[in-house]
C-alpha cells in the first residue's frame, strides 16, 4: 500500500511529463486563451501550433519565421483550416515600423472560364463552386511561405522551421472534442471525395484524444525541407497533385503550378483618430471596407457613445452596409481590374455615401444600390495566427481553405485537403456565393486572377507604436469582426479578453438584415432596432479573434471562446 503511494505520483507525474513532452496538450487538459508575456507571444487557432511558433520565439527566431512555422504546424494540427492545399495573406510590421504585405492568395486555374459554374440556361449549378475539383484554386502557401523567408528570414532555414510539424504529422497528435465532432460531420464529404487510406475516415466515428496520424503529409513536408518550394510546384508531387484534381472534375494544368508566384503588396493604412490601421489590401476586401467604415464611423461621431446600444448598433450597421455594397459593387483582383481605391477613401465620396444616414431609419439595401440580388448564407472555416516577438516585429496572417475542409478534396500521395476558393470569386455577377456575399463584374472568373476575399490580417499602431495585431477567420463576417474587437477595446476599453469573447453582430449590405449572435441584444435593444426598420438573422459565431494588445509595456494575447482550440502561448 505504501509503495502504490509513492509509485502512483511519480507514475503520474511520469505520464504527464511524457504528454507535455510530446506536445500532446488537447482540449481535456485547460488550454490557455488569454496570457499576459514581456518577450513574445503567440496567439493561434490550436495549442500544438502556438507552442511551436512560441518555440521559435525562444530560441531567437523572428515573428516572422515563427509566423512560417505555425502555418505548417496548423497545416498539421487543423486540417480543416491550415493548409498547405490553400492560400493567405500576411501584414508585417517590423521592429522600425516599416509594414509589408504578403498576398499568397490561390488564383485560378488558367484553363478556368468566366462562367464555369454555369449550367446552359446560364445558372449557377449548385454546389460546383464549392466541392470537388472544379473548385480548386491553385494553392499559394508553400510558395507564400517560401517568399517570407527569402525577404524576411533571419537565421532559421525553412527546413527547422517545418522539422516540429513534420514530428507531429508523423507521430501523430490526439484531437480535440471539436476536432472529432467536425471529422464526423464530414465523414460522407470525405468519403466522396477520398479513396480509403485517407487518415480521415474512419470505419467508426472519431472521438477526442484519438491519435490523428498523417504519414503522407509527414513525406511531402520532408520534401518541402529537401526542395523548398520546388518540391510542391514540380517534378512528381506536382503531377500527381495536377492528376488528383483532375480525376475529381477539376482543370489545373502542370504552367499553374509552375507559374504560381505570391505577389508583395502595399498595405492600406488608414489613420483614424491616433491610431493607424494597416490591413490587407486587394485581392482582399478587408482593408479597403475596414477603412472605409472607420472613416464614415468617425463622421457621424461614434466615438459619443459611451456603451453598445441600439443607436451605437445602427450606426455601425448603417456604415457596415454601405462599405460592403461597394465591395460587391468594386472589389477584385487589382491586378485584373482597376478598383478606384484613392476614391473610394475620399472623404467626399464618403461623405456622399452617407447622404441617406439618418439616425431614426434603417437604409433598406436597395437605397444604396439595386443593381445586384442575394440568396442565402452557409457555414464556413478558416484560420488567423497573431505574433509579437521580444525585438518588437509584429506578424498578422490569416490563412484558409474556405471552407471546412476545403473542397472535400483529399489530396491522398500528399496527405492534404484542398482548398475550394474557386467560390470566392462571383460565379454570376449578382448571385451570391456561400457566405451569402453578392460580387459584381470586379470580381467576375478569369484565368490566373485572384478571388476577393475578405480576410483582414491587422496591425494597428497607437501614437506611431505597435499597439493590437488581430484577425479572424468567418467570411464575410471577418472584416466586421476585426473592426467590432478594435472599437471595443480602443473606444470601450475592454479588457482584451472581454473585448473579443463581447457578442458580435454584422451586416454585409446583403442580405439586409443584421445578423448576430445569441445574446448580443437585449430585447429591448432590438425593439428599438426593429422600430428603425432593421431586420434580423441569429446565427452561432461570429468570426473566432486571435489578438495581441501591446499595453504597458507588457504583450496581452487573448485567443476566442468561440473556438475552444484557441490558445495563447507567451514568455
Ligand atoms: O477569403 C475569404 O474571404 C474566405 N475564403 C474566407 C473563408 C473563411 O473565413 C471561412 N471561415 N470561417
């Protein structure tokens, strides 16, 4: 008996080392979604990706490298999200303030056509843009990260930085609660999509804690050490990525692998009151839209209100529609259509929008344009990684596959999903694609163009000092969200915590109606909205913030409720 007391502690102990040694942290033990670090933190979508990026922290690497080093762990540990089969974008902030902006954006096909989701009598085939090969865009990631090193790598080679992943890939890692749900739910996807040595299906269902081994993957990450980019855009991994595609209804060619190239970009930066905001420009909507409603919110004077009330909900709302009805209206891939960015931000041209704004009444949609139509709005997933290191850089990246998954499509030889961003794009000018949004001729198929997304990596200094890095995967939603998490905290003052678990609503123009997340008003509020002529949509989340807040010298990360895999990793 005496001995069982001594020996069970230690065995424990022993146990539990073991675990923490291989990295193994899941959703049983308590994951940590707010911390406060002096020297760098890491706020991710899983545990296992946000204790490799803190790792590289540790040993000297930049924000930089650990932001390369998450995005190949998540590739690992979220396959519904991280990925190398998809595509991103990253803003940078360094140590002596200079920004940069990465666009690893998937584009399309070049045997792509403008109306490929359409059937002969000209409408969208249902689903065609959002499963199976057809709606594959050309994956950027490895060709994004591969680009971050060569302009920004300071010390650490590719191959160390994927080598933590590569372990986990091989070894395997004990999923989540909400990881198993998910797997079950896509299992018939899956196995459409897949032939039977797929990781991912299983013959019964997936529960947490089981062991998610992925060999295939482990082989094509040792390639990408070996090779670097070459190993995914040639020789034998690209062919028999290209036959994959192909033999589930897909047209990616052998030239768009070849010809991929991520493209370095100007950030938009915007100043409202004593902060700078600088998010992504074209292909994505983010920065454009975000700045855009800071600048209309700053003319009808939010910053009056001293709490989230029904009039602070119409005047957010009333400026959301009318920033997104110009992304529908003018947004796209800048290098294919001229988007008059230097207009749109004028503060005559906003102050025109704003003509209509009136503080008793909802504009209806058709007010501010009728020229396009809408449908309805579906789930979806992607995933943001905030990083700040002891030297000061700062890194926002937002990654994705669009939705869960992708587009079910299980590359097998590689052990990816792929993506299924083709649906980003507006497969009819005027129809709405899954996150309901409507797009015009800006956004309309070609060959080798980039879909417009709406995801808003962020960076936001506070009196010319690093003060938030945030985003947020959600759609449509994101760019709403981001701007929600910023005004809570900057004109709330929130804690960060509170800031980004506070309920969230949103409108995007179309369909006309707020949506919002249970809880988010109280009854009375939303009669006073309903008397002003809004109309409503309850869905489950809105947006999933991962967010650096840079305050008294200290880094504060604060991961979301929203998805319990978040985690906050710092030092
Ligand atoms: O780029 C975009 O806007 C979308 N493909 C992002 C998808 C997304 O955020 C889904 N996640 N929740």
């Amino acid at each position: 008996m005496k001995s069982y007391s001594v020996i069970l502690p230690i065995l424990a102990l022993f146990i539990s080392c073991l675990l923490a040694c291989n990295n193994n942290k899941t959703q049983d033990q308590s994951i940590s979604q707010y911390e406060t670090g002096e020297n760098g933190v890491v706020v991710s979508a899983h545990p296992l990706a946000s204790k490799i990026g803190l790792d590289v922290l540790k040993s000297g690497g930049t924000a930089i490298e650990a932001a390369v080093a998450v995005q190949f762990a998540l590739a690992v540990v979220c396959p519904r999200a991280g990925n190398i089969g998809g595509g991103g974008f990253a803003i940078i902030r360094l140590a002596d303030g200079s920004v940069d902006a990465l666009d690893y954006r998937e584009v399309a096909p070049l045997q792509s056509q403008r109306d490929m989701y359409l059937d002969s009598l000209g409408q969208v085939v249902k689903d065609l843009s959002v499963k199976g090969g057809l709606s594959i865009g050309v994956p950027g990631t490895v060709d994004g990260m591969a680009m971050l090193m060569d302009k920004y790598g300071s010390g650490m080679s590719l191959a160390e930085l994927i080598e933590p992943s590569k372990n986990i890939a091989e070894n395997g890692f004990l999923i989540s609660q909400s990881e198993a749900d998910r797997l079950n739910r896509y299992k018939s996807d899956f196995e459409k999509y897949t032939d039977h040595s797929s990781p991912f299906l299983k013959a019964d269902e997936w529960a947490v804690n089981d062991s998610l081994i992925q060999l295939n993957l482990a082989e094509t990450l040792k390639l990408l050490q070996q090779q670097g980019r070459d190993g995914f855009y040639k020789n034998s991994h690209a062919i028999d990525l290209v036959d994959k595609v192909n033999s589930t209804g897909g047209v990616l060619s052998m030239s768009d692998l070849l010809e991929y190239k991520s493209v370095w970009r100007t950030p938009i930066q915007h100043d409202y009151k004593e902060y700078r905001v600088i998010s992504m420009p074209p292909p994505s909507s983010g920065g454009l839209v975000l700045a855009q409603m800071l600048s209309m919110l700053d003319k009808i004077e939010i910053d009056t209100f001293s709490d989230i009330n029904s009039g602070y909900i119409h005047a957010m709302v009333e400026v959301e529609k009318r920033a997104y009805s110009d992304r529908a209206k003018y947004m796209g891939d800048s290098d294919f259509v001229d988007i008059p960015i230097v207009e749109m931000l004028s503060s005559s041209y906003l102050d025109k929008k704003l003509d209509n704004y009136d503080i008793g009444t909802a504009s209806m949609a058709e007010q501010i344009y009728n020229d396009l139509d809408f449908q309805t709005l579906e789930s979806y997933e992607t995933t943001h990684t905030s990083i700040v290191d002891k030297y000061g850089n700062a890194v926002s990246i937002t990654t994705t596959l669009n939705s869960n998954y992708g587009s079910k499509v299980y590359f097998e030889k590689g052990g990816y999903f792929l993506n299924n961003e083709m649906d980003d794009f507006s497969s009819k000018p005027g129809t709405p694609n899954q996150f309901g949004l409507v797009g015009g001729e800006a956004n309309a198929i070609a060959p080798n163009k980039r879909m417009l997304s709406s995801m808003t990596p962020t960076i936001i200094e506070k009196n010319d000092s690093l003060y938030m890095v945030l985003g947020s995967p959600g759609g449509s939603t994101i760019i709403t969200s981001v701007l929600q998490v910023f005004l809570n905290v900057a004109q709330f003052n929130m804690p960060l915590d509170i800031a980004v678990n506070h309920k969230r609503f949103h409108h995007q123009w179309l369909p006309d109606h707020i949506l919002y997340e249970d809880g988010c008003f109280e009854e009375v509020t939303k009669a006073h909205l309903a008397a002003k002529g809004h109309k409503f949509e309850q869905t489950k989340a809105i947006g999933k913030v991962k967010a650096i807040l840079i305050q008294g010298g200290k880094m504060i990360g604060s991961g979301d409720q929203r998805n319990l895999d978040d985690a906050v990793y710092t030092y």
